[in-house]
C-alpha cells in the first residue's frame, strides 16, 4: 500500500454517517450504503481494510497435490505464488522478482526446485531464498560487492491451511489464524473434532466448478447469511430443509454469520451411505449449518459432507465464486462406488448455487438506485445478514 492511500481515510470516500447506520438498532439501522458495491476509490479501500487486514481464502491445499507444485492468483492485482514446498508444506508469496520486478510466474505450473525468473533469470528456493544471480557482477560474474542477496529474498505472505482452506493475511496485522479461527472451530467442536478433519478429502470428481457473476463479492456472502429467502428461490431445497427448520448463526466475536437447519438428511444413496464424521453425536444427525465465515468464504458442514464457496472479488460488479467439494475420508471423495452419489450431491448444491445468482446480480442492479438507502433489515430475519454489514463497517472504520 503505498503512502498516500495508507492515509487515505474511509471518510475521504464516502460519508461516513451513512456507514455508520448499520449499527443502529436493526429496525432503525440501513445497510451499506451503494456506494460499497460501486464506486472503485471504494473498492481499493476495501482491498487494504478487509482483504489485506484480514484472513482471507485464496484457494486449497489440495489443488496443489505435490512437491512443486505453484498456482498462481490475484487478489484485486497483488500478483500471488502459492508452492507446495519440500516439506509438503503450503507456501505463499508474493509473485514479484525482487530484481526488475516483473510477474515471477506466469502460469500455474509444476516447478523442478526452483523458481526461475524469466528476465534475468535469479534464481529462488522453495522458502524463497534467492540463490542465484547470474552475471550480477558483470559477464561470468555472479556475484557482486555491495550486493545482499538476503535482503533480495522473496516476500512471504502469512498463510495457514484450515479444512483444506489456503488463508493469507496480507499486511501481516490480523490476529493469528489459531485466535481468528477459534471461535467457529468451538462452535463446530460439538459436530467434528481435531481428528475428525483430518478426514476430510476433496471430491476426486464432481467436487469443483467456479462461475463468474456479476455482483459484488459482499452480496454473495449477505445472501449466504440468510434462509429468508428459501421458499422462493430455492423450491427443491425448501423441501427437503424448510425455512421453518432453520436457526440463525450469529457468532458473538462477530467473525461468522449465517444459518443452521435441522432437517438435513442423507438424501443420496444406493447400497450404502457416505461415510460420515466419527464423532458426530446422534441426536444431531439432521443438523446442518452454513455460516460466512467472514471475510469471504461460505461453508456448509453436514455429517456426511462439506463445501466451501469461496469469493475472489474481480471488480465492484463481478465476482468468481469457487465451490469445493469435500467428504469423509477417501472412499467416499473417490471410490468409484461413490461417483453416481456424489455427482448427484454436486448437482443438487450447483443448482442451490445457481439460483442464487438471480438474486445476487439483480440486487447488484438495484445498488445503482439512487433512492436505495442501504434498504431496512426484517428485525427477525436478517439479523446475520446485518452481522456482516457491521463487520464490514468496524473494519473499515477501525
Ligand atoms: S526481473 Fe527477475 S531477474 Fe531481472
Ligand atoms: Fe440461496
């Protein structure tokens, strides 16, 4: 973040006044004001206060199965590296040559050892350590006097692997993952243990797909939070977890919103069922919850399965969504037995996730209004979707 928009204030952008009203009583308060789903001075500030400040997803461990292996990803332009290192660990970095600067890896590929720049070709290990300058000290001189190479090592990002989940905190502020995390993962301690998520595996088929929509990131997760709109735009989901069944989740350290239901049941299956998490108590078998893990990241938690919708913000109105698919232990996420099973899971949730894209582009579309105000909150249905509006609020006004 360079000077001027470190002191960049978020009352320079917008009236302040207005955010404010989302901590009003939730009968008196308004939501984020339009100008947080459509102007770009917006958009950069957002950047630094919510994705950079925070914990944020950037995708999973295993679309990176082995040694050497790099995706590379943008985070609204800051070029990212993600390794998987000697030690089978999960590295992030920042994807600049320290050099002349130029994009370190273009493509996601498979690395042999080393990350070579293509320019000048220096040359990095796996923990970033620049080994290598070629003729830095003239032609067949590789090494030059006044030169540290260790002050030209690659600039590692704060990660932290969760379920699958790659996290980084870019500006290194945030509290540790373990801190962040602490308080979904008490409350989730009731349906999985430490042991248990070990268990969890990616679908080997039907487990991904990603679709680009045209909305902001915030109104995929504002639509997550809330079951109120279950009848209406999910018909088929409403039958089997009816808007009656549900609860709402409203964390008290304010870092996760969302909903529960008590109706889920295995509805897939032939001789046998998906395996399901070992110590999942019996009387909660048909629970079911889905939180916005905040800033951008959906989950679904069930006995027998998990999902994880995660958001990369493209622009003010467009967003990818990257849904993963996840199963207990490996005959379920890839035994052959299981493949009709679970391509018929995966369609059920793409469809749930498709009819929500009406929703959430059109409520982009309104965002242009000029008499929206933020809109009004129903006092007893939307209390986790204003959860998220003020912790967006107090984190850019922190
Ligand atoms: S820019 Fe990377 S080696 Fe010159
Ligand atoms: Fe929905």
């Amino acid at each position: 973040m360079d000077k001027a928009s470190k002191t960049l204030k978020i009352s320079d952008i917008l009236d302040i006044e207005k955010i404010k009203t989302v901590n009003h009583s939730i009968q008196k308060a308004h939501g984020l004001p339009n100008e947080c789903y459509t102007k770009s001075e917006y958009l950069n500030f957002e950047k630094e206060k919510i994705f950079c400040d925070n914990w944020t997803v950037i995708g999973t461990a295993s679309s990176i199965p082995d040694i050497g292996d790099a995706k590379i990803y943008s985070l609204l332009g800051i070029p990212i590296i993600i390794i998987r290192d000697k030690s089978n660990n999960i590295k992030v970095f920042h994807n600049v040559c320290s050099h002349r600067g130029v994009r370190l890896v273009n493509e996601s590929c498979k690395l042999k050892n080393i990350i070579r720049c293509p320019y000048h070709s220096w040359t990095y290990d796996f923990s970033g350590k620049l080994i290598a300058t070629p003729h830095i000290g003239g032609m067949n001189i590789h090494e030059a006097k006044g030169f540290d190479r260790e002050k030209s090592n690659l600039k590692e990002i704060r990660s932290h692997v969760w379920m699958d989940l790659i996290f980084i905190n870019i500006n290194k502020n945030a509290k540790s993952f373990d801190q962040s995390i602490k308080s979904l993962n008490d409350r989730w301690s009731k349906f999985i243990s430490e042991e248990d998520k070990k268990l969890v595996r990616h679908a080997k088929d039907f487990g991904y797909f990603n679709m680009e929509v045209n909305t902001n990131w915030k109104l995929a997760i504002e639509n997550f939070c809330e079951s109120y709109h279950l009848p209406w735009v999910h018909p088929e989901l409403n039958k089997v977890s009816n808007i009656k069944d549900h609860y709402h989740i409203e964390d008290s350290f304010g870092t996760y919103s969302g909903q529960g239901s008590y109706k889920y049941v295995q509805q897939f299956y032939h001789n046998k069922k998906f395996a399901t998490f070992p110590n999942w108590p019996s009387n909660l078998t048909n629970n079911a919850e889905y939180v916005s893990l905040f800033p951008n990241v959906m989950l679904g938690i069930h006995i027998d399965h998990f999902y994880a919708f995660w958001l990369e913000p493209l622009d003010n109105n467009k967003t990818r969504e990257h849904f993963e698919m996840y199963y207990v232990g490996s005959e379920s996420a890839e035994s052959d037995d299981f493949k009709e099973m679970r391509e018929k899971n995966f369609k059920f949730w793409q469809n749930v996730m498709n009819e929500d894209i009406f929703a959430i582009e059109s409520m982009q579309r309104g965002r242009s209004s000029p008499v929206y105000n933020g809109g009004n909150f129903s006092p007893i249905m939307d209390t986790p979707t204003l959860m998220f509006h003020r912790w967006v609020a107090n984190s850019l006004t922190k």
